[in-house]
C-alpha cells in the first residue's frame, strides 16, 4: 500500500500539466486591460479552487470532482 501511494504521488497530474500548458501561451488568458470582468472572475475562480491544494486538502476536491463526474 504504501509502495502505489509513493508511485502516485511521484506522476505529475494530467490537469495540472494542462494548467501550466495553459499558461504558457499568453493569448489563451484574459488581460486586465481587454476585459477586467473575466480577467478578475477567472483569478477568483483559480484561487477559490487552488486554495484547499494549498492548504493539503487535495483529497477533497479530488472526491468533488469524481462525484460530479
């Protein structure tokens, strides 16, 4: 048991690899001065979700989005 917790936790997640890919291309996000409104309600939404990553509660979300899914 601890040998596949250890294996897991050495894979880099699928989505935070899209996340930063995302980020790579500076066309992809919305700038401050194009349009404030998205720009604001998308940083909000990113930290709202990164916030409990942060704080190691990963787990929960994880089970969040398997349930929605």
């Amino acid at each position: 048991m601890r040998r596949k917790n250890e294996a897991r936790m050495k894979k880099t997640p699928m989505y935070l690899i899209a996340l930063i890919a995302f980020f790579i291309y500076d066309d992809l996000w919305f700038s401050q001065e194009e349009s404030p409104f998205m720009h604001y309600l998308l940083t909000v939404l990113i930290v709202l979700i990164l916030i409990p990553f942060a704080l190691g509660q990963g787990a929960i979300l994880h089970q969040t989005f398997n349930m929605i899914a």
